[in-house]
C-alpha cells in the first residue's frame, strides 16, 4: 500500500485517507493562449514509468493539498512537499538523482 507522509501535518497517510489529484506542476493556460496550449494542458498528462510528480490531498486528515514524487513501478515514495511550489525543489531532485543515476531530471 501507498504511504505518504503530508508536508503540513507530518502524518504518515495510507492511501486510503488520501485522494489522487493528477500530474502536479501543469502549467495552466487560459484566454489569449493558443489552442494547442490550452489543448495540452486540459488533455495532455505524462504517464511515466519510473519518477513521477503527483498531487494529493490528505483527504481523511487535515484536507490540505501537498505534492509526491514516486516511481510508478515500485511505489517507491522519494519526498513530500508543499503545493505552492512551481517545481520539485532542488534538494529532493537531487535525492531522486542519487537513488536513480538515469534518471532525467524534472522537465
Ligand atoms: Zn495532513
């Protein structure tokens, strides 16, 4: 079973007191962008096999929304952090990359 710790409450949370949010850091567009823009960010979502950045809301707890970076294969959770963030901070990019040395790097 998944378990994620929550950045704001510090509880470990199985996955059933939480509820999926989808890919985390979209970059929204909205009137003046162009269709594909838009189109991209309404339908479009990565679905990797190995490191992924998700959202989630720890829903059975204190209802905040906070962001996980896992692998898809293993259910290996790498880190928990804040939503008000534009991207994965450096630090945990940088666990990801020790743990796994092919890894891409966050795009
Ligand atoms: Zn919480």
């Amino acid at each position: 079973m998944l378990t994620l710790e929550c950045p704001y409450c510090g509880v470990k949370a199985e996955e059933t007191e939480l509820q999926p949010g989808g890919e985390a850091h979209l970059k929204r567009y909205g009137p003046g962008s162009t269709d594909e823009e838009f189109d991209g960010y309404m339908f479009s979502r990565k679905n990797p096999k190995g490191v992924h950045f998700e959202r989630w809301r720890h829903a059975y707890g204190c209802g905040k929304w906070f962001l996980a970076a896992r692998c898809t294969a293993t259910l290996e959770v790498f880190g928990t952090y804040p939503a008000q963030t534009s991207e994965p901070p450096a630090e945990l990019q940088a666990k990801i990359k020790a743990k796994r040395p092919n890894w891409e790097g966050y795009k």
